[in-house]
C-alpha cells in the first residue's frame, strides 16, 4: 500500500507541476501580447483644441493625430504670413530675417519661392528702406467657408482677405486690399521647433488677388449708408481663380499711377 500512495503522491506533484508551467506559459504569453499592443500604441498624440473648449466637446484621434480644427488653421496661417510679410524698418533686411525666423513653420518649397520674390524685389527697388505691414480687414475676420480642406483633411486653403500697407522712407507708398489664398500641410518636423506640426506652403496652384474697395463696401438698403461686406468665396479649389477679385499684378483702373521709387546704390 505504501508503494502505491507514493506513486499516487509522485503523480500529482507532476499534474501540479505541469498545471505551474501551463500558468507560466500563459503568463509569459498574456505578456508578450501586452507588450505587443503596447508598441503599436502611437508614442506621441497631437490634440489640436478650439480656442473655446465647452462642456461635452469631442476630440477624435487617429494614429496618434487629431482634427485640426479649421479656426486653428486659419489662425496658424494668418499669424505666420503676417510675421512674413513684417518688415518693422527695411525690407532689405527684415523680409530675408523674417524668413529665416519664420524657416520652420514653411515649407522648403515656400521658402525657395519667399527668397526668389525678395530677389525679384531687391532687383527692383522695392525692398530698399521700405517698410510693409499686413492685417485682417476690419469686418473680414474667420469665418467656416475661409477654411476649405483636402478629403483627407491634411492640406488647406486658407483665404486671408489682408489690408496691404507699405512705407518708403516714411511716405506711404501703397495701401491695397489682397486676399492671399495660403496653402497649409502638416509638416513631420522636430517638435522642439514646430509643436504644431503645420506649415505654410505658399499658395500651392492659387494666386494671390487684389481686392477693389467696390467689392468691400455694399450699401444698405435701410440707411443707404456703405457697409463692409464679405465678398464671395469659393466652396472648392478648382478651378483656381478667384471669384471677386483681380489678379495681383493688375491695378485697379481707377488708381492713379505710382512711381516708384529709384534704387539706392
């Protein structure tokens, strides 16, 4: 009898034991599997907010991105062209420093043409003691249909409709209305020098154009009195030109010809 209570003891020590690795391997198995999940999880998120987060809103992530929210691309584009085109007192000097400043919230095809216009310009005269300034449009501020995205929801056209102001040696030299059609992409860079992973990519396949003070000023029935009006915008970008608006190099005809003013040596 003794023989068979250690035979019987023997056996189920080795079930036990068997039952031990089985509870290793699943162990070892739950955690490999852990580990796995745990590295297809994005390693950094970006959360683009509204600038006014109420109660009960809903960020939706995807492979570590969010939705831009079109009021956060309008306000990217309108504050990076307008550090652009700030030139405080030469544009000799500012328009390249601005650039350079500016080099990683642009693209490089962007800053290859931003250089190529300071060239033009500088050849020309135009950049040699002046100064230039740009800001929204009393009245013409974001709006939803300023804001068109690709199907994908990674690119942007940003219509900035801007009043245009520029000084030679203290003289104002022009003072115009132009709606700047600013493409916006995300941009994979160091985050250190871009948190917000967009930059500005020029106009893409758009051109800038000016706006005529007609197309700004309406007069309401009611009082008969001129009133700011938002002049049409398109749903889509195709084809390319801009309703409303004239192309950029062409003057208005009712404006009085400029000289413009001599280079300096």
């Amino acid at each position: 009898m003794s023989g068979s209570k250690y035979l019987d003891a023997l056996s189920a020590e080795r079930r036990h034991a068997a039952m031990l690795r089985n509870v290793v391997y699943a162990v070892a198995g739950l955690g490999a599997l852990a580990t796995w999940v745990a590295w297809q999880v994005p390693k950094k998120i970006d959360v683009h907010l509204l600038p006014s987060v109420t109660a009960g809103t809903t960020v939706h992530v995807a492979d570590g991105e969010s939705v831009v929210p079109p009021a956060n691309v309008y306000g990217f584009a309108y504050y990076i062209w307008q550090q652009i085109n700030r030139w405080n007192q030469d544009g000799a000097k500012d328009y390249g420093q601005q650039v350079f400043r500016m080099q990683n919230y642009v693209t490089p095809r962007c800053v290859a043409q931003l250089t190529a216009d300071m060239e033009s310009r500088q050849r020309a005269g135009e950049l040699r003691n002046r100064t230039r300034q740009i800001s929204e449009i009393p009245g013409f501020t974001f709006a939803s249909n300023r804001v068109i995205a690709d199907a994908a929801g990674s690119t942007w056209t940003v219509f900035l409709d801007m009043q245009v102001q520029e000084t030679f040696r203290g003289d104002s030299v022009k003072d115009v209305f132009i709606r700047y059609p600013i493409r916006v992409v995300r941009f994979d860079i160091d985050r250190e020098r871009n948190p917000w992973q967009l930059a500005v990519d020029c106009y893409g396949t758009n051109r800038p154009a000016r706006l005529s003070e007609a197309d700004l000023r309406g007069e309401n029935p009611a009082t008969r009195e001129k009133q700011l009006k938002v002049p049409t915008l398109p749903s889509e970008i195709a084809p390319a030109a801009l309703p409303d608006a004239t192309p950029i190099d062409a003057a208005p005809a009712n404006a009085a010809p400029v000289a413009k003013p001599a280079a300096q040596s």
